[in-house]
C-alpha cells in the first residue's frame, strides 16, 4: 500500500538549500496547532472487530504520517535542526494489527525519512518513562525491550542511521541497579543500541550515576542540566559540576559534534522540577554543545525566544 497523499521524495525536485544545523531542538509539537498528532486508546481500540482494528489503525497511522511530514517542513521553515518525534507517533504498533500496518506503509515511512536527510534534521526520539530496563520484574524487562524494539524497528523504516544520530533516549529506571541495567543494554537488539543514549534524572539516576552507567555499557549520555540542578539542589547553572558533567558527557560519544544536551528551566523557582514557558536562563557550559533540546512548554516560542536573548544561534 502507498499512502499517496504523503509527499514523497519523488515530490521534492527543486533544490533544497540545506539548512546550518543550529544548535536548538523541537520537543514532539508545536504551542501552536501546527504540529499535533492523534491518537487511540487500547481500551476503545480493543472495542472494535478484527478488520475495524486494522481500518481505524491504517487511516490514524496515515494522518500521523501526514502530521510528521508537517512537523519537518515547520522545521524546515524555522531553521530547526532537530526535531524530537513523538513516541506515539504509532500507537499499540506493538498490536499484530500495528505491526501489519507498519508493514504495508513501509514505503511512506521511507520517503519521510528521505525528506528528513534532504532537509538535514535530526531526528530523536525519548520513549516513554515507563520503559524499565532496570527493573526487578523479568517481565517488565522482557515488555521494555520488545517496546524499544518497535521504536528501533519505525527508526530503521524511516532508514534513520543506526547510530546516536538517530538518537534513542532513555532513563536509567530503578536506582543502585547498575549491573541490571548494563547487562540488559549489553543483550538489546541492535536497532536499539546502536542508537540508544541514557539521561540523568531528578531521582533515581542522577547525572554521576548516570555517567558511570554509560561508560560501563559504552553508550553516549545526554546530559540534562535541570534534573541535575534539582536532584543535586544546587543554586546556579555555573556551578562548576554543569561544566564538569557537560564535559564528561561529551567524551562518552564516539563523535563529539553529535553531543545532544537538554535545556529546562524551572517554572515557579529554579529547583521547580515543572518545566517553565520560556528559557531566561542558559548554563555558559552549553556554548560549546552543538545540540540542544529545548524542554519548554512554549515550544517554537521558547526556541525564537533563545535567538533573540542569547549568542548561541
């Protein structure tokens, strides 16, 4: 099956001026409805009969295509080198119905991935948090793996590089588990760890336990200063350890220029783990960091507001 109405590559004759990739990144959607993406419960979706389910599934599967092809001409037009997709881009894609469709629309999941090198974006993905390699449930190992393995399977459609520039970006899960966790990553599917990156959080695996993790199982590190500044309750953005972190992440990708970091800031006071509407403040680590995801509830709004406001555009 062909989703015809998805530009294809085909579509895309004229000369494409390819864009510098600047150093600011877009999280899933738009503050504005231009990009927005669907979807379907499993509790409705079981509701319907067999042939319903691969009806309403072909059709959501289609529009969020279409959706995503939006997402990167707004890229595109904005000057945005990264753009973080959305992990339920194909929802119960882990479904047999899901995974049939997926199939079928593999030609049109190619052609956007065509358009996303044409256009020179990045594209990541953060899958949900309720992924846990580290888990002490076998089971709940065994249902992350075989959901990161779906998202390296849309990645390799998409024939995104099987490497950290198509980064997969994860937490660490439960805490004091460092064996656990590296052996799970040493057994992942090679969809999955070729590209996976792990990220420290508020709680559970700060950005030093995070960073030991990562160097045992040789995997990249995308530091996040805000969860560093709240789980370590520090003060400021130039406390010496964000350059030290920011440093030490870097030195664990195998091609440096594709560091990736997150940027937050808190929303009622600093160590507020919600994040704010717009970025006023910018850890001077961050100059020398190539790619930067801005976690902003004002999201295009925030990213325009960082090149007004600082040198790092």
């Amino acid at each position: 099956m062909r989703m015809n109405s998805v530009p294809t590559q085909n579509d895309v004759t004229e000369s494409v001026s390819p864009i510098t990739a600047p150093k600011w990144g877009l999280v899933c959607i738009t503050i504005s409805d231009q990009v927005r993406f669907r979807t379907i419960t499993r509790a409705r979706f079981l509701a319907f009969d067999a042939e319903k389910r691969r009806d309403v599934l072909r059709e959501l599967y289609a529009d969020n295509l279409r959706r995503l092809h939006t997402a990167l001409e707004f890229c595109r037009e904005n000057y945005i080198g990264l753009y973080r997709m959305t992990s339920a881009l194909f929802p119960l894609n882990d479904e047999t119905e899901g995974e049939m469709i997926l199939t079928e629309l593999a030609p049109a999941l190619a052609d956007i991935g065509a358009k996303a090198r044409l256009y020179d974006i990045r594209v990541v993905i953060h899958p949900d948090q309720y992924i846990v390699l580290s888990s002490d449930s076998a089971s709940v190992v065994a249902t992350s793996v075989h959901l990161l393995t779906q998202h390296g399977r849309i990645l390799d459609l998409l024939g995104l590089d099987r490497s950290p520039w198509a980064t997969m970006i994860l937490h660490g899960g439960k805490s004091d588990r460092d064996d656990r966790l590296v052996e799970t990553i040493s057994m992942l599917p090679d969809c999955v760890k070729s590209r996976l990156c792990l990220e420290n959080d508020e709680y559970a695996y700060g950005a030093e336990d995070i960073l030991r993790v990562c160097r045992r199982a040789g995997i990249p590190m995308v530091f996040d200063a805000h969860h560093h500044v709240v789980h370590d309750k520090l003060d400021t953005y130039e406390d010496s350890s964000i350059a030290f972190f920011t440093d030490a992440a870097r030195e664990t990708w195998q091609v440096p220029d594709w560091q990736l970091v997150h940027l937050s800031n808190g929303s009622e006071s600093f160590r507020d783990p919600k994040h704010s509407d717009l970025i006023t403040l910018v850890p001077s680590a961050f100059e020398k960091v190539s790619w930067i995801e801005v976690e902003a509830k004002g999201k295009e709004e925030a990213i325009a507001a960082l090149r007004r406001t600082t040198n790092l555009s």
